[in-house]
RNA sequence: GGCCCCAUCGUCUAACGGUUAGGACACCACUCUUUCAAGGUGGUAACACGGGUUCGAUUCCCGUUGGGGCUACCA
C-alpha cells in the first residue's frame, strides 16, 4: 500500500492532522506500506517556506518518518493543467465565464439565498462558437467540472458505505481564471500520479470524497480505498480550534510534554488497540493498528489524560533519558547547571511530576533552593502550624548544623532529625514538614532526608537560615 | 435550508444477540509514608428516546431527538 499525509501549510500541525499522519504512519509501518509526505501549496498565497517547515519539525518531533517526500502539490501545476485539458476535451468540464460578481448575483437569488447555491449550468449550454469566440477575444474563464447525475458511492474503511448523489453536487470549479488547479483537482491529480492506494484523512473530508470520485472516474482510474477518521473536538463538543488553547504539537512541546507520550495519547483518540491496552510502545501500536478498529465517533481531547500519560512516560524513563528534554528546559529557563550533577536530582522528582516543565523547575529548586517561592498549600501549612513551624525549623537547623559532611547523607540526616525530634519532644512530621516547605515552597517533594541530601548541606543550611528570619514566631 | 456523518460512565474506550455492561483519565474514600500530585485497595458514574426483527437486544433495521461536517475561482 501507498499512504500520504498532505497537510496544508497553515503555519502550525494541527493535533488533528498529527493524529491523522499517525494513523497513515502506523497503517504503512503495519502493512509494510510506503508513506508519503505531500505538501498541499496550491494556494500560494498563503505559501512560505517557513510554515513548511512547522509541519515537517511537528511530524519529525512525534518520529513519523517518512519514505517519500516532502512533495509540494505547487511544483505539479503542469500536470494538473493536463489532466483539466484531459476533462475538458472529452466533454467531462467546461469552459465558465461568469465573473464572480455574476456569481454573487446569482447566489443571492437562488432560494437558499446563497447557501447550497448549485450553478445553474448556463456556460455549459452555450454553444460552441460563442465559447470559441469569447476565447478568442481573451475572456477571462474558468474550467468547472460537468457533474455526471449518477450515484457516488464507496466502500469507507471506517464507515461502510457512503452514498451520495451527483444530482446533489455543484459543477464545481477545476482550474481557476489564473489557470492555478482547485485543491479537488490537484489531489486526485497528485494522488493518481503518486498511486495512492489508501487514503486516510479527517472527517471533514467526506463530503470532498464524491467529489474527488467523480474525478476518478472521469480520468477513467480506479479509486483508492478511502478511510475517514473521526474528527478531534474541543472540551465543549466543538471542532479543536485555537479558542480551545492549545492546538498545536508545538504548543505541547513547549508545555513539557514527551513525544513519546503524545504519540501514546492520539493513537488512543478514535483507534483502541483492545484488551484494555493504554501504555503502547512504537512497536506494539504498529503491530496492533488496524483500519477496522478505528472509531467513528469523534473523540474530546483531554488534557488531563495526555498529562496523566506524560506523566506515566516520565517516571519509567531513566535520568539519562530525561537529561536532553531537561537541561533544554533549563537553559531556557536561565538555570546554570555547569559542574552539577542532574541525576540524583531526577530520580527523586520525576515519578511526581506530569510534564517536562515541572520537572525542571523542581530540579531548579533543588539547584538553588532561594528561587523557590511559597505555593498555596505551603502558605497555609505555616498559618496552621503557627509558632509549631518557626520551632520545627529552629530544631532542625540546630540539628542539622551539627552534621558533618561525612554525615551529610540520607541515612546520616534521618539520624540526626530524629534524634533532634525524639530530645525535643516534637513528632517527626513536625521537623520534616518545616524543611520541606522552607527548602522547595511547597508541601510535595521526595523524602527530606533525601531532599536535604540531594540539595547539599551548605545550600540547605543557608535556605533554612534564610527562612527562620522570615518565618512567623507567633 | 440542502447533502452527508455520528450517538456506551463527565472524558477516552471494550463489548462484534445471552456479561453483575469491562478498563483508563478525572473525581471520592481508604491505605502506605516524615509530606505528596507517587504507589496500593475500593467506590460513585453510561447503553439518548420510540418502534420493529428475534426465544432474547447496548449490539441488527426504521424513525425521532441531539451533536458534528461540508455547502468558495480556501485547503
């Protein structure tokens, strides 16, 4: 089989059009297919090297390679302009001079005042020396497509069988007055000269189907087997847009999340792999997918699961698998971590956090544990504990002072704080508890005396210091 | 409006005529622990509605309702 993704250039990859190039990567990957990249250019207007270049970095993030390609639709206009002479030489197209504004007029008084406007076919009964005529005078035209009134009907991959009606389709336009091909045109075009076999896209590409069809048919080549995917929606039910937030695999890429995961998290968006599979590495997917497990429905993005995984991805990947996501983070971050060694750090943050962000920033802290600002929680742990704060931490620091270097370890510490609780007559918690929220601002984070250990024990003497002068007394 | 698609917990989904309708996220308890958003255990929560077909429908058919897509000299 022959799959091709064919985004258009809109600056940005679309989660939708990820999870849709997923789906044509892990078909071809599954049948040992081959998988194409095409790039939809046909509306150079809106046309810049620059937008290209997301696409390809969004698909290259996820791991979606791809055999062929990138091809640009724009590079193929010579062909395409063949194939509408081909049409239109056999009587399938025709020449139509109406302006857009005769157009617009006759939109606005057809019955549907403009909406489900079919034209009406008047350029297509005229005869053929008037047409010659107006050519030859140098009449701007363009080429539409004469719509055979027959069934248009195709066995979808995912649907069944969909049936429409050329008596319901418009002779829609094939080749615009400038002589530029009308996306319809240039993807059967490409598609044909590409031998797709399988085409596999969104949704919202049903209604272009009967279309393309038609086109088929009047080129006189078979079709393609066609499989629709169910859109992705917003939280409120409506098609993703960039009201939703984010939209983009980039957007997701800058809020920590892994390629790995997000990969995860859109195969499971309208495909199941069955036997209540949630974590599936590359192979396992490829080896699982199938085009008849793929949903119908149209799927919510949630964030809160993609997170989840993300988070899932993280813990089970080691420090050193983590170390180039992390330390980019932290250089953008502005955190120096020259001589320091991250692994210790991670080991001990990574299963609590979701994202790559906060992963970073936790091992920010623990690099420099003044940076650490009080979260809510913290901030109402030391209202409730009241004087019991201030005297946790004067006991702690005490305790702590007393440690050598060579005791300035986890087993070391636990010792020592325990001894200084036990002589105090305070619960441990309540020695703990104070340090945490002073070294990290918060009320999480890995064992204390693993904390203290991985922070060092000049840095954590300073920062309690620091904090017993802020610390309320009373 | 016309054409088309869709319909299981709040969300992602399993089920391919007979199940106490299963799993995951989220949520809520409990548990482990010096804390926890981590781990463990458990819980709340769904077959849109109405007709058929059938011994039997979440499952097949029709309709209703509801949602969505498309309807450009955009892609």
């Amino acid at each position: 089989p022959r799959l091709r993704f064919a985004p258009s250039h809109t600056g940005y990859l679309h989660v939708g059009g990820a999870r849709t190039a997923l789906f044509n990567w892990l078909y071809a990957k599954h049948t040992g297919g081959t998988f194409i990249l095409r790039i939809e250019d046909t509306d150079h207007a809106r046309s810049t090297e620059a937008h290209t270049q997301v696409v390809l970095d969004g698909l290259q993030w996820l791991g979606l390679d791809w055999d062929e390609g990138p091809y640009f639709q724009g590079a193929e206009i010579a062909r395409h302009r063949a194939d509408v002479e081909r049409l239109l030489a056999a009587g399938k197209g025709y020449r139509c001079f109406c302006t857009k504004e005769e157009l617009e007029a006759q939109r606005k008084g057809s019955p549907g005042g403009g909406d489900g406007f079919k034209y009406d076919r008047r350029c297509w009964r005229l005869p053929p020396e008037q047409v010659a005529e107006r050519v030859a005078r140098g009449m701007p035209f363009v080429i539409r497509f004469l719509m055979p009134d027959e069934e248009i009907a195709w066995d979808d991959a995912v649907h069944g069988r969909i049936t429409f009606h050329g008596r319901d389709l418009d002779d829609f336009v094939i080749l615009r007055s400038d002589r530029t091909p009308i996306y319809n045109l240039a993807v059967v075009s490409d598609d044909i000269a590409m031998t797709i076999t399988h085409v596999l896209r969104g949704d919202d590409h049903i209604s272009n189907t009967p279309k393309q069809i038609a086109l088929y048919r009047a080129l006189g080549v078979a079709i393609p087997v066609f499989a629709h995917v169910p859109m992705i929606l917003g939280t409120d039910g409506k098609k993703l847009s960039k009201r939703h937030g984010a939209t983009a695999v980039g957007d997701y890429q800058n809020q920590g999340i892994l390629p790995g995961a997000m990969r995860n998290f859109l195969a499971l968006l309208g495909w199941s792999p069955g036997e209540d599979r949630e974590i599936l590495s590359e192979a396992g997917m490829i080896e699982l997918f199938s085009l008849d497990s793929i949903q119908k429905k149209a799927a919510v993005f949630d964030v809160a699961k993609l997170e989840w995984m993300n988070g899932q991805y993280l813990s089970a990947m080691t420090a050193v698998e983590l170390s180039g996501p992390l330390e980019r983070e932290l250089a953008r971050m502005g955190v120096d971590t020259s001589g320091r060694a991250l692994a210790p750090i991670v080991e001990g943050v990574k299963s609590r956090a979701r994202t790559v962000l906060q992963l970073a920033e936790r091992v920010a802290v623990r690099l420099d544990p003044s940076r650490g600002t009080l979260d809510d929680k913290a901030d109402a742990l030391i209202k409730k504990m009241g004087a019991g704060f201030a005297a946790g931490l004067e006991v702690a620091l005490a305790s702590l002072r007393q440690a050598g270097v060579d005791e300035w370890n986890p087993d070391g510490i636990l010792a020592r704080l325990k001894e200084a609780a036990d002589a105090a007559s305070l619960k441990i918690g309540d020695v703990m508890q104070p340090i945490r929220v002073a070294l990290t601002g918060t009320t999480v984070s890995e064992p204390v005396n693993e904390l203290l250990a991985v922070v060092g024990r000049e840095p954590s003497l300073r920062q309690l210091e620091r904090f017993v002068r802020r610390a309320p007394t009373a």
